[in-house]
C-alpha cells in the first residue's frame, strides 16, 4: 500500500511572500488615485492589458520562490514486504579466538564477521532474520525482525567477544556441535516451515559430530545452513600490549571441519573471499514465498528546485515581454512606411 502527501519541510520559509504585499498594496493606492482623476475629468479608461500582464509577473516571481523557500515535497509511506514462511537466524562465533587479527589494531575476525553478516542479511531483505552468538553454547541477541535497521544496530552493540563467556574454562572452548540448538530451542517461530541458519566462524572448534548438527537439522521442519569460515593463517590474538598471544595458534584444519559439517548437514562452506556466491546461495536457499506488509518507510521527495525553476517563466516575460512588443509595433510602422518607388513617383 502507498500513501502520498503534500508537506512543507521549512514552512516559515513562506513569509517570503510577504515581500510582494508593500509593492502590490502601492500599486492598488496609485491605480485608486489615478481612477479618480480619469473619473472627475472624465476620460476613458485604458485599454492596455499589458500592465495586467506585468503586475501578474512582478506577483508570481516572489510568490514562486517563497514557495521554494517553504520546500514543498511528497512524502510516501510504502510498507515493507516481509515474508510469513521463511526466517534466518546468523549465528556469530564470539570466542576468544575470533580476536584474532593480521597485526595489532587491525580488523578482527568478529569485526569482519559482523561486516559480513550484514552484507549477508541484506541479499535477503524480505526474510525475518535473528541474531545469535556462538561459544560452547548459541545465545540469543535478537529474535527473527522483519526491521532491518534492528537487526544492523543489534549486530553493531551486542555481538561482542566473549559477551557472554562459554561456560568451560579452557584454552580451546568453542564447539560447532552447540549448532544443533538452533533447530530446536526456540530460535524460530514454530509455524515458520523455511528456516535459514546462517554461521560465521573460524570454526576453531574442540572435536565434534558433524553427523549429530545433521541430524539435528534434518528434524521437520528442517533447517538449510550456511557456513563462512571467518579466518587466515596468519592472524594472531594480540594482547593489550600489542604482542602475540603465546597460547594461541591458527587451527590449520578448521577449514576442513567446516567443509565436512555443511557436506554433512546439507549445505555449503564459503570462505570470506566468496562473499558473492554466499549470498547467491542463501537467496536461493531463502527462495520465494507468501509476504505480507509490515510497518513503512517514508520516503521524501522535494518539489523546491521545479517551483524555483517555475518563478523563471513570470520573470523571462516580465524582461523580454514587452520588447517582443515594442519589436513588433516599430515592425509595424516600418511596413506602414511609403517605399521608396511610391516617394519618386
């Protein structure tokens, strides 16, 4: 549904007009004095319209842009389309090892992680999306929305590392096998039968069963992920003093865990470079679906450069109006003139 209305951004902006009413209001006194004296002496009233014509113009010029001035503008409200059938959850790992970094004060992994989940969430604009972190267990930051500006400030403040903490006290604490909660504990609205688990990770896991999170999602309605593997061999964890943390090491085989859980449970692995294909694929995961209208967005669209351009028409008349005119009386004459065979006859 689209709703249209006419506003004025600067209303005040009108009281420009007012710079017309001193030179109108002396122009109606002279026309009052001079209809008197046409009247006591007796004259014809004049039947040039020409004057009419100019005091039109000299009216319309500062009218026009007082108008301008004001901004007139349509404002329509257009709801969002959002679908009934579908969700995604994006699932970002926030362990300690997503600190890591190529060199002191440089993007982390979860910076990039966040990043990329918002680029992600945007391929899919109509589905509902949540967000949840990982550790040794999947946590909650926002349920399935539909708003879009939600879900962006939401990834922004609340997915920070370790907040909150796994609940293990080890070097090594993270755990892909946690994933298997986002199909059954509440991360999706029950009637939702297309569900979408988008995850973001170095995949620095302690060992696990890839074929227990495929069971898990395979349970009806069924749950379709999608894996980025948020990391680079040469990153390390670097403490306040900006030196390396000797406990941490780049778990050269996490890209082949993350490879083997997606064969396993049905979907695919990308790596950070492959961010297109990662959002063709979750487009066509999400595929199409019934949606409803939610909410509205305004949108603004100003009138002011088109009426300031109007307020030139009156003016180009009021300037070359009248010599067009006067142009065409002396062309006049000049043919009523004798030519010069008729003087010499």
């Amino acid at each position: 549904m689209l709703a249209v209305e006419l506003v004025f951004l600067t209303p005040l902006g009108a009281l420009l007009a007012l710079g017309a009413v001193l030179p109108l209001a002396a122009f109606a006194v002279a026309e009052l004095r001079v209809d008197r004296a046409r009247r006591a002496l007796r004259l014809p009233a004049p039947r040039d319209t020409r004057r009419w014509r100019r005091i039109a113009a000299l009216t319309a010029v500062p009218v026009l842009l007082a108008l301008a001035a004001a901004q007139p503008a349509l404002r329509s409200f257009e709801g969002a389309r959002t679908r009934t059938d579908a969700e995604a959850l994006f699932v970002v790992d926030n362990s300690r090892s997503m600190g890591a970094a190529a060199a002191p004060g440089a993007q982390t992994r979860l910076a990039r992680a966040r990043a990329e989940a918002v680029r992600l969430r945007a391929a899919i604009p109509e589905v509902p999306s949540g967000i949840a972190t990982l550790t040794d267990r999947v946590v909650p930051n926002l349920l399935p929305s539909a708003d879009t500006a939600t879900f962006n400030s939401t990834m922004a403040k609340t997915v920070l590392l370790q907040r909150p903490p796994p609940l293990a006290v080890d070097v090594l604490a993270t755990t892909l096998q946690a994933l298997s909660a986002t199909a059954s504990q509440g991360f999706f609205t029950p009637r939702k039968r297309k569900r979408l688990v988008v995850v973001l990770t170095d995949a620095e896991s302690r060992p696990f069963n890839p074929s227990a999170v495929a069971r898990a999602f395979a349970r009806a309605p069924g749950v379709t992920p999608i894996f980025v593997h948020v990391w680079d061999r040469g990153e390390r964890v670097y403490g306040p003093d900006g030196k390396p943390e000797d406990a941490y090491r780049p778990d050269e085989a996490s890209g082949s865990a993350l490879e083997t859980l997606a064969a396993a449970s049905g979907g695919r692995a990308f790596a950070e470079n492959d961010l297109g294909a990662a959002a063709a694929d979750l487009r066509a995961a999400a595929g199409t679906g019934p949606t409803t209208t939610r909410g509205s967005t305004p949108k603004t669209t100003t009138l002011a450069p088109y009426v300031a351009a109007a307020a030139l028409v009156p003016l180009v008349l009021l300037l070359f109006g009248g010599r067009r005119t006067s142009l065409t009386r002396k062309r006049a004459k000049i043919r009523s003139l004798p030519s010069f065979s008729e003087l010499t006859r």
